[in-house]
C-alpha cells in the first residue's frame, strides 16, 4: 500500500481567551474642537473644511460607512450646484469644486445641462471611495456606527454626547457641534425646539441602479412620466412620475420612480426598507414591460438604503419662507445661494415642482442655521429652519455643501462664545466664493 502523505499542520496561534462584559464598563471618551455629527454631504463638507482650517474634527454617523444619502441612498445628482439656464454657473464651491476637479476627468461625475436646471450625475461608488479619501487625508477622527443617546446640555451649550456603538459606549466633548444628521437629532435630543410637517408627510424615494440597460433607448423625459400616469396604478406604484438619470457608457441607469413614507417613529421606520424595495421591484417590472427596448434585458445591480427628503427640523433664530425663495431674497447674513426649483414630495402619486428662470438666485440666511435655545450649536442640510415648500429648494447637496462650510467656519469664529453674536461680515468673507464666485459649468 502507498505511504499516504504526511499531513503538515500551519504553524498558526491556537490561543484564545475567556472574557466576560464588564457591567460597569467605563465608555471610551473623546475631545475634539469640532464634532460633527451626520457623515452626509452637509457633514462631510463641514468636517472637511473645518480640518483645512486647523481644527481637531470628530466626524460621527449612525451607519457604519461615510457619504449618508448622497452615497448609500445612491441619489446620484448634485442638484442645486449650478445656476439655471443654457450657460450654468458653479454656485457653491469647497468641496464640491473638488469632487468636479477630481471625478469629472475621470469620467466618474459628469454635467448634464437641463432646459431650466442644471446638474451634476455621479457615480455613487467613486464619490463614496473620494469621500473615504478625503476625510482620511484630511486626519479627521471618524466614530462610525455610533447611535446618539444622549446629549448634556449647561445652560445653553452642548458640552458632551453620548454613543452607543457595537464595541461600547462612547463619550464625546467638543467646543463646538454641527447638527448634520437630517433629522435634527442632536437638537432634539439637546431638548430644542423642533419642527415637524403639520399636515402629513414629506416622501423619500427608494432609488434603484440598473444595469444592463440600452443607454440609446432610453425613453425620454416626457415618456416615461407619461406612461408612469397612465400605467403605474396597474403595477401597484403610489408614484405616477419618475426620472432616470444615465451614466453616458456605463449601460448604467438610476431609477427615481418610488414614493416612501419616512417616519420617525423606529418600527416603522423600519418597515419602510421592505416597502420601499417592494416599490422598486413593482417599477422595474413596470420598465421592462413598457419600454423593454431600453430595459428588457435590465436587471437591478443595487437598492440605495431609504432615500428622505424631510423629516424633522430646527427652529432656528429665523425661518426661510416659500416666498424668500420665490422672491430670491437676498438676505444681509446670506451664506449660499443657489436656483434649485421648489421641489416638495408632500403626495403620494405626484410632486410639486416649481422651476425658475436663468437669472434666479435664492440666498439661505445664517440664521436659519442656529438653534434659537443653542450658542454652540449650528445646523447643515435638510434640518436647518423653513417651511416644508423652502425646503425643498434648499435641501439638496449644492446648497448642502454650501450650508456645512458656513457651520464649520461660523463655530470656528464663536470659539468659546455664541455663534449668535459672530461677525456675519467675517463669516461671509469665508465663504465668499458660495456668494460671489461662478465658474463655468464642466464641459467633461
């Protein structure tokens, strides 16, 4: 019989240990000048910015990656970033000029010129991997799937949160805190005044890519709503319009074809993912049936978690208004501006969309950033102060952007004082280019 082989053990470690919680675990704890709190595009822009000024950042968020909606709910357009018209303006800068000079060459982010908006579509995992870069570049501290439990408040600043992660609890000081978490929930847990839509909600959409798709047969803007109005009801779909926005050569398409309601509430919030893809399911089907030359052959590449538009909000020292936007008021504290059309989901089958002309331009107020109970305290993206129609001009990721800056250098300005008594003519010096600048729109 043949000798069998000898059997060679790898010299690996075999060791291990018993270990028990300890129930009275002291929670790591952190400082930082900066924490901010959301690691979305408005908070991303804010712990960047804040970094290239000197400044210790804490970068928290809830889920366990960088980029929030505008990567992980694959929204894929920076709405907002260019004046309206044939010849679109760059209207906020920071980084989004680096996302443009960086991911535009590279084919990876490319401008699509409307006939009164104009955007810029990207591809969701090239802006996540910039993100990842950036802020490691940048030696910002990230706290990643950290829930916020608790914030201490003395007297009117916040001094210190508490963090539950998977590996334990954290505690956090700073000087200074950007509420950049959508929801306003450090407001809300600091025990601020909030507020919250009155009538009904505000949907989110759940965004789906495709693959596979025939880039040359996709119907165009004014078909695929059509039949969605005349077609949806058969397939189940509470939304009766819906865009695609295609990566020119990638075979590639983002589906924005679905209404989902967006609680606070957490069981249901929950229950919202099951929905929300059922609904993206019932619209490709609804696709590939009715426009199967350009989506026959497509099939789903990937679910974006949960996209929402609004939800809760601060009550800040003033309220922009539907009728600042519509009037383009241009306010003496202004930080940003920006053309991006009235744009609210507040019903199930359509939406509200008000464009404006080429010259258009509607500024954000600074005080509309700043929790009226907080000195330490400043808002970015969709939680800053408005009404529910303002809002939805204000909340997308230009503006966003334009908003994180403003956060980053006003708490830097405050130091240990209120960022109510800042010097707003300091402040606009900052951001001057969100006020002032307008590049040329990409030609790549």
């Amino acid at each position: 019989m043949a000798q069998q082989p000898a059997t060679i053990v790898p010299k690996v470690s075999t060791a291990t240990r018993i270990v028990r919680r300890e129930k009275a675990a002291s929670p790591a704890a952190r400082e930082a000048d900066l924490c901010v709190v959301g690691a979305g595009i408005a908070g991303i822009a804010a712990a960047v910015e804040a970094a290239r000024i000197g400044r210790r950042v804490l970068l928290v968020d809830g889920l366990p990656v960088l980029g929030g909606q505008a990567v992980n709910s694959i929204v894929g357009t920076i709405c907002g970033l260019y004046s309206n018209g044939e010849n679109g303006r760059q209207l906020t800068y920071g980084i989004a000029e680096s996302i443009v000079r960086d991911m535009v060459p590279q084919g990876t982010a490319y401008y699509r010129p409307g006939l009164v908006n104009n955007i810029l579509i990207y591809n969701d995992v090239a802006l996540g991997r910039w993100i990842e870069e950036t802020v490691r570049a940048a030696g910002i501290t990230v706290l990643l799937g950290a829930v916020l439990r608790e914030v201490e408040v003395e007297g009117r600043r916040v001094t210190r949160l508490h963090l539950s992660t998977r590996y334990g609890d954290v505690t956090v000081e700073a000087s200074g805190f950007v509420d950049a978490t959508g929801d306003a929930a450090l407001a809300w847990q600091a025990g601020f005044a909030c507020r919250e839509p009155a009538d009904g909600p505000v949907f989110g959409t759940q965004m789906v890519v495709l693959e596979n798709i025939d880039e040359a047969r996709i119907p165009s803007r004014e078909a695929l709503p059509a039949r969605m109005r005349e077609k949806a009801g058969d397939y189940g779909l509470l939304r009766r319009e819906g865009l695609s926005f295609v990566i020119p050569g990638s075979g590639i398409a983002m589906m924005n074809m679905t209404h989902i309601e967006t609680p606070l509430e957490p069981f249901a919030a929950s229950a919202v993912t099951l929905e929300g893809r059922d609904q993206a399911d019932r619209a490709v089907s609804f696709l590939r049936d009715q426009f199967p030359d350009a989506f026959g052959r497509a099939r789903v590449r990937a679910y974006g978690f949960p996209g929402i538009r609004q939800t809760r909000w601060i009550k800040g020292r003033e309220q922009l208004t539907v009728e600042d936007v519509c009037r383009g008021t241009r306010f003496p504290d202004a930080i940003l501006r920006t053309a991006w059309p009235i744009e609210l989901h507040d019903a199930g089958a359509e939406h509200k969309w008000n464009p404006f002309g080429p010259d258009h331009l509607h500024t954000v107020p600074f005080s509309a950033l700043v929790p009226e109970d907080g000195d330490n305290v400043v808002a970015a993206g969709r939680c800053i102060d408005a009404d529910n129609a303002a809002l939805s001009s204000v909340r997308v990721m230009g503006p966003c952007i334009a908003m994180g800056m403003a956060a980053a250098h006003a708490l830097d300005l405050a130091g240990s004082g209120s960022v109510h008594q800042i010097d707003i003519s300091a402040l606009q010096n900052r951001v001057a280019d969100n006020l002032h600048r307008n590049d040329e729109a990409p030609t790549g």
